[in-house]
C-alpha cells in the first residue's frame, strides 16, 4: 500500500491556503503513526517537493485529495484520470455541489447538505514563532542620494520572505486612506510583537517605550536620525544602510531575541525620561523669558 497525499496545493493553476496544508498536514500524520509509505505531491511553485505530474501513478495505491472545494473541474478530472487504477478518497472537503462525488470512491465532507464537520486544520498546529513588526521608511527627500530607502526594503522584505518570518507592518503615518490611524493602534500592535524592524524613527523609539527589543534600520548612507536616535537612547542594535543584508539581519534578529538587553532597554527608557525632562525645563524657560 502505499498512498499520495493531493490537494488544491498540488496545482500550479491555483492558489492554495494555509488551511489546506495543515489539513494535509493531520492526514500525514496518520499514515506516518500507522506506517503506511507515502507522499505529498507539491505544486512546483512552492518547490517542497514532487509533483504529481512528474509521478508514475502505477507507484501508488490510492490517491487521497485533501481540504477544500471539491468540484467537477477540469484539474480535478485531469488527477483522478491520472490515477483511475488507484483507490480515490477526498478528505476534508466542501462538497457544495456534489457533482465531483463520483471522481472518488470514498468522501469524508466538512460540510455539504446536512453535513457539518471540524475542519481538520484545527488539529494540526505549529510551534510558536517569534513575530516582527516592520515600519518601512519611503525614500527621504531630503538626504538626496544618501537615501537609500528602496534598496534596504527591498532587503528586509526578502529576508523576511527567504526567513519564513512571520510579520506585520507598522504604518506610521495619521491618515491611511479612507481612515485616521490613531497612536493607540500603532502601539497595541508594537506590544503584541516580539520584534521590531524599524527603519524609521518613531518606530525605534516606541518598540523602546514598550520593552520590545528593536533592530533600528538606517536606510540613509553615513547614518541620519534613526542612528543618532540610536545613539541618544543608548540602543546597540543600529545597521547602517551599507551593511543592511540578510546575514547582518540574522545575526541582528538573534540579538533581539538574545534575551540579554533588559538593561538596555530600561537605560533606553531612563534615558528618555530624562530628555523629556530636559525638553520641559528648556520649554519652561522659553516660556519664562518670554
């Protein structure tokens, strides 16, 4: 016996959904405790494994189609006709209608009329990872050719795509079109990460003011007001925008989650508060002498 695990990801015609693979996922792990061989057949844009197409479907006993839509479409016809000697089960599937029924032999449906099932995703799920928030920086007029805004996002993002990191940006600006952005949302977000990427300014301070270590970008050649905010707040992990590539990002991202900067952060904080008390007196004075 041995058996390939199919889905909507196993076509480079469609898109598939995380829900899908972790269903995939609960089917593996049954063939894997009951021992029976088997594979995934993997759409050759996710470059995780074979394909189904490049398979020789007399390899295998049954074809089993996880998660999702079933319905009589043409890649649906194309698979089980690839694999008509092999027993077919569709597993997890929405059988909303019900003309694919006959494409298998056997039809484990979440829903479809007077059904309703767990899905199986909700018994499959992944370690806990670290999660990055990101405040981009557009290309600053006023550092002419030292900006070098679009390169070093460029960087980031594909780290983060190449890194498998999941993360959120942090929009900083008042107005994101058609709504107000308000402080209070940009910084319950801040806190809810465990990192932030910031190559601006108010990002690097407030993932300080809220304990959440930061590795400040500085996207602006020779250094600007990201790094003498750095400097001024005591941070040590500050990248210059020549140095800005996945393995300074790496090395960066370790340090953050080091575990080791508590007492930076709180000199982070001391010495904010005592700026702030600085700027006040100053202000006070101004003031004053009128």
């Amino acid at each position: 016996m041995r058996v390939l695990v199919t889905g909507w990801f196993s076509f480079d015609e469609v898109i598939a959904t995380i829900g899908d693979e972790l269903a995939a996922d609960v089917v593996v792990g049954w063939l894997t405790e009951l021992g029976i061989d088997h594979d995934v057949a993997w759409a050759p844009y996710l470059g995780r494994g074979p394909h189904w197409r490049d398979l020789d479907p007399a390899d295998y006993t049954h074809l089993v189609f996880v998660s999702g839509p079933l319905t009589d479409v043409p890649l649906l016809r194309e698979l089980t006709a690839a694999f008509a000697h092999a027993r077919r089960w569709a597993v997890n599937v929405s059988a909303v209608p019900d003309d694919a029924r006959p494409l298998f032999h056997r039809v484990w449906e979440r829903d479809a009329p007077g059904v309703s099932r767990p899905d199986l995703a909700i018994g499959m799920t992944t370690p806990d990872v670290p999660v990055v928030a990101v405040a981009f920086a557009p290309p600053q007029e006023e550092y002419g050719a030292r900006s070098q805004a679009d390169r070093v996002r460029a960087t980031i993002e594909g780290w983060l795509g190449a890194r498998g990191i999941p993360w959120f940006e942090l929009g900083m600006d008042l107005f994101d079109k058609p709504y107000e952005r308000f402080p209070s949302q940009v910084e319950a977000l801040v806190r809810r990460a465990d990192v932030v990427v910031s190559m601006r300014l108010h990002a690097l301070v407030l993932g300080l003011a809220h304990d959440v270590p930061v590795i400040a970008c500085d996207a602006v050649g020779g250094g600007a007001k990201v790094s003498a905010q750095a400097a001024a707040l005591g941070w040590p992990i500050v990248l210059q925008a020549g140095e800005i590539d996945p393995a300074t990002l790496d090395a960066a991202l370790e340090h953050a989650l080091s575990g080791t900067l508590s007492g930076e952060l709180a000199e982070a904080r001391r010495r904010g508060a005592a700026g702030n008390a600085q700027a006040r007196e100053w202000f006070v004075r101004q003031l004053a002498e009128g």
